[in-house]
C-alpha cells in the first residue's frame, strides 16, 4: 500500500488535556547514531519536550537503558529508528499498556530478538514506514512480521532510503502523533 506523507490523525488512547504529553515522546536512535540525530532534531522542532537520550551498548543494555526512563509511566509515544525500531517494538510487547502510539521507522524487525519467537498479537495503534530504497531493512519481511504482531498496523512505504530523512522532514508529525 501506499500513501501520501500526510497521515490522518487516528484514535489512540491517552490523552492529556485534550491532547498528547509531548514530554512522553521517546526518540529512540539506530545502532550507529545517538540521541541528537537528524531525524530527533526535525521532531523536536514540532515536540520541544521531546525525550532522545543516547543509546549505547548491546540491545539488552540498550533495552534496559530505555525501561529506566519510562519507567512504571503510562502513555509514552515511541519512535523507534532502525535498531530504535527494534527496541521499540520489543518494549511494547513486553509493556503495551504504557504505550499509547508506535512509530517504527524502517525497524530491524527482521533481526532474531524479533522474529525468531513472535509474541501474541499487542493491540498498540502502530505506524510502519519504510522508505523503497531501503537497502538495510527488507521490507516485506519487516511488513509482515509487524502485522502479525501489531493488528493496528498502518503500513507507508516511502519514496526515500534508510535514513528517511526526506520522508521525517515531510510528515506532519503533529498530525501524526496527535
């Protein structure tokens, strides 16, 4: 399927005075970057409050990392790059209730910690964007592990590379996330 990078809006869960706690917005960067990213920089010009910490170590330091600053915290949006795609995903399995929307941008869904032993489905309101020149994530692999485990899973597939940087500058993130 594709779309345009104008997305609707959708019905997601918490809400804070009549909108989102935008200091609940994770940023969590790929393997090879940290948390002042491109992609993190276009976000915190929409979310001042935006949360992008550096990342370091194995995927279980990351993991651990990542827990210690949600914390027991309910409604936290997630938007995970690449590895932060991975990281993303697992946290949401293992504690859907504290997150109210996923954004997996070109995820590494297709890594064994994902999809060696793939968990019940989580009803988590999910955003998947791949760009088509992606040449790090497969897609349709990535695609369809996703929409085993997230049924609320709304697929982009982009005119963009791995980094999507085109693609995060262009999406209406207010939109988007709201």
């Amino acid at each position: 399927m594709q779309a345009s990078n104008r997305i609707p809006a959708q019905e997601s869960g918490s809400t804070y005075n009549g909108g989102m706690d935008t200091s609940r917005i994770l940023f969590i960067h790929g393997s090879e970057s940290n948390g002042q990213t491109y992609k993190a920089q276009v976000l915190r010009r929409t979310f001042p409050d935006l949360t992008s910490p550096d990342f370091t170590g194995p995927l279980a330091v990351r993991l651990a990392q990542m827990e210690s600053i949600i914390g027991d915290q309910d409604g936290w949006t997630l938007i995970g790059s690449s590895l932060g795609g991975l990281m993303a995903a697992l946290f949401a399995i293992r504690r859907p209730v504290q997150v109210r929307k996923l954004v997996l941008l070109a995820p590494a869904l297709n890594l064994p910690e994902f999809s060696r032993h793939l968990p019940k489905p989580v009803n988590v309101p999910t955003l998947l964007i791949i760009g088509k020149k992606d040449d790090v994530i497969p897609a349709e692999t990535v695609r369809r592990l996703a929409k085993r485990v997230f049924p609320k899973l709304t697929y982009l597939s982009v005119d963009d590379d791995h980094r999507l940087h085109h693609t995060a500058e262009t999406l209406d993130w207010k939109s988007l996330l709201e």
